[in-house]
C-alpha cells in the first residue's frame, strides 16, 4: 500500500465558523501540518455554502438562488458572482500562506449525486429526478473541478493534491429517500450501477494522470463502501459514529482491498472531549474486531472531526484539530 500521508496522519473534513479564509487556513496549517486542507466558510453566505460553492465549478451550468434553494439559471446572475469571488479570494489567500508546501493537500468540491438531489431546475423539480439532466451536470462538474484541481496544482506546485468529493447524500438517493421539491413525496431510488458510474465518471475525470488522489466522504448512515471503492475513491471518509458492527464486513473490505479510511472521531460541535486513550478506543475495537495488523492502523486510516466543524465555536475548533492530531500520534506510537 503506497498513501500520500505518511503514518499518523489527521485533517479536517472541510467546514469551519467564521468569513476570515487568511485565519482560517493559519489555523489549519498550524494544527494540521501533516495533511492541511483548504478550509470551507459558509458564515460567509450565498456561494461558499457546501451546494453553492461546487455549483461555481460548474461549466456552461449557472445558478442562482431562489427562495427554495439553488436552481439552475439562464445565465450567469450576481449569486454565481459571489460564488466565484469567495473561490478566488480563497485561492489567493491559499497561495499567498502556503504556496510553497511540498506535502499532501487536500480540497473539497461536493459530489454529483449531492449536488444533484440539492440543484433544482428551472422549473423547480429536483435535478435528480431527470436522468438525462443528471448526466449533463456530471459532466459539467467533471469538467469544472478538473480546471479547479489544474488552478490549486498551480497555486501549490510542490504539493500533492487530494481531492475529496462530499456525498452526504449518495446514501439517501439509492434508498429513495431525497424528498420531492415540494416535500409531499420522494424520488425513486437511483440504481447502484447508475450511481457509481456517475461518479466513476468525476473521478476518471480529474484525477487522471494522477492529477490528484481521490477520496470520497460521506457524514451519514449506510455508506456504500463497495460502490464507491467500484467509483475509484483510495479513501473513504466516515462518522465512526454511524458504523455499526453489521458493516464489519463491508469495512474489512475496504482495508483488504487497500483503500485508506478516514475516520471522525471527535464531535464536530462544541463538547467536552474525553481523555485521549477514550477517543482512540473507538478506532482501535474497531481495527481489532476486524483482526488486521496494528501496523496497518497507523498507515491506512487518517483521523478526523466526525463532520465540518461549521456549527463550533473558534475556540472548540483549534481543540478539535488538536485532538485529532494528538489521536493519530497516539494510534502511531501504540502500533510501533
């Protein structure tokens, strides 16, 4: 197994409080130097929200903002301005504070199957519910984050980038459970072929070339380890709250077959953490129910907030980070 972080290693999941991105990103490569990201602002309003912020990368597929939500547009409006701005303010500030690091960097753009249970066309329908516009937004978004890993690979061209693809939703849309746009009913679910080869699609898309090292995450329940290591994610990224015993076998799998795993451990809204040794303790019953070695432990998985750490306070957050590092310098050294 060859990963792009080395042995120990802890990152955020994307999402921090406040609309300073030259603070925030201090924050992230002061806390997390071993595997820094580019951290999310949604405080900042309209376009830096999760939705809105992918739906800027998207190419010849503009948006705006309706009372509903974001809906897919005519032409370009001020919402998708704003969308833009916020990206390049963070991209500058990204290059100005950490353009000369040489390690692993990770981004966040959300997936196609999110963006397309949460886009509405121009009618008002969910996008999810037209097939054929769920593959023009596919493409579009492969296209768009392409430019966008190009733009950050120029920005940090010593680094090695990861690209993480948030799916909070994938689990809901191959149950039928993404609700209509009026709420009265649900969406048919959406076939586990079907699903993987859109994002399959993304993924060969711009990781190509090794362009960047795919990771999807995905912060909610029934997690579908199969199809998205059939997609090409090298690293899953979950709640290891949500992983009950019954998923024992999907998760070894995803071990055996090589794939990192990305594991939130520390709440991702203010809480009173617990002693150290009681953070770690999920993680290592959870590696030893599996029955790998625990040289493996410190290599495969990567520690993280259990979700973005929007909601917590800045004080809350620079614990959280700390924690999680202080965490996988723990499993480290207990597995040497």
């Amino acid at each position: 197994m060859s990963f792009p972080w080395g042995v120990g290693s802890a990152t955020g999941v994307g999402s921090y409080p406040g609309d300073d991105p030259a603070e925030a990103l201090r924050i992230v490569l002061g806390e997390l130097p071993e595997l820094p990201h580019l951290p999310e602002l949604p405080d900042r309003g309209p376009g830096a929200d999760l939705t809105g912020r992918s739906a800027g990368l998207l190419v010849d597929l503009p948006v705006h903002l309706q009372p509903s939500g974001w809906r897919f547009a005519d032409r370009p409006g001020r919402d998708l301005r704003r969308a833009h701005d916020h990206l390049a303010r963070d991209l500058d500030v990204l290059e100005e504070l950490a353009g000369g690091h040489d390690g692993p960097f990770k981004i966040q753009v959300c997936g196609p199957w999110t963006l397309a249970a949460t886009i509405e066309l121009r009618h008002g329908d969910r996008t999810l519910r037209d097939p054929g516009a769920v593959r023009d937004l596919t493409a579009s978004l492969a296209e768009g984050v392409a430019g966008h890993v190009a733009e950050v690979r120029r920005r940090l061209p010593a680094a090695r980038i990861l690209l993480q693809l948030d799916e909070p939703a994938l689990p809901a849309v191959l149950a039928g459970r993404v609700p209509t746009a009026s709420g009265f009913s649900r969406l048919p679910p959406v076939e586990a072929p079907v699903a993987e080869q859109g994002l399959r699609q993304v993924i060969e898309t711009v990781c190509a070339d090794d362009a960047a090292f795919p990771v999807v995450h995905c912060c909610a329940r029934d997690v579908p380890y199969g199809l998205l290591r059939g997609a090409g994610a090298k690293a899953i990224s979950v709640d290891l709250a949500l992983v009950p015993e019954r998923h024992d076998d999907a998760v070894g799998e995803t071990i055996d077959a090589g794939v990192g795993l990305w594991l939130g451990v520390v709440p991702g809204t203010d809480a009173a953490l617990p002693a150290l040794k009681d953070t770690a303790a999920p993680v290592r019953k959870l590696w030893q129910r599996l029955g790998f070695p625990p040289a493996r432990l410190a290599e495969q998985v990567v520690v993280t907030p259990a979700c973005g750490l929007a909601g917590a306070s800045p004080r809350y957050v620079r614990t959280a980070l700390k924690r999680c590092r202080d965490t996988a310098r723990m499993l480290h050294e207990a597995a040497e």
